[in-house]
C-alpha cells in the first residue's frame, strides 16, 4: 500500500479499521485474514507502513474520514521486522 508495490497476499498484512465512539479510528492488525471489514494490506516493513500515513492510504482504501490510528500495526511490524528478513525491494543496492 504505502510503497505501491504488488506482492502475493501471502507477503502482505491484512488490516482492519475498528471504530469507536466518540474517538479515533484504530488499525488493527489481521494477520489470519479473518477479521470482518473492508481491509487493507501493508508490506511488513516500517518503510511501506510509514509511506501508507504520509499518503493518507489507509483512510482512502477503508474509505474512513478523518485520521487513524496506526499505533496497533506500528507495533506488530516493529516486533516482526527483527523475525522476517527484509523484503527484496527494500534492500539497498551497494555501490563502490
């Protein structure tokens, strides 16, 4: 989403937008894909995450007004990004 690059859904994270009265939308991370809800999916890497807030992606693709908050999904792909390797389009190409 935030780095617009396509992958299988198998390599992205699925997630769901969960409102309450009265306060922000919240994200929350859905990982078996079971969750009810219009979704959005993310790369499992805080660069694309980042990228997706800047751009106000997540309130286009779940079609919600107003800001959301991330806080739930920051967690989940900070605390993976020490178990997953680093995602091909996002590795840094060394130069001499």
């Amino acid at each position: 989403m935030g780095c617009r690059r396509r992958a299988s859904a198998s390599e992205l994270l699925r997630v769901v937008v969960q409102r309450s009265e009265g306060s922000q939308n919240r994200l929350v991370p859905d990982p078996q894909r079971r969750l009810s809800g219009r979704g959005a999916h993310v790369h499992h890497s805080t660069n694309c995450l980042d990228q997706a807030v800047r751009k106000r992606a997540f309130a286009r693709a779940l079609r919600i007004d107003g800001a959301v908050d991330v806080a739930m999904v920051r967690a989940l792909v900070e605390s993976e990004s020490a178990e997953r390797p680093t995602p091909a389009h996002e590795k840094q190409v060394e130069t001499e």
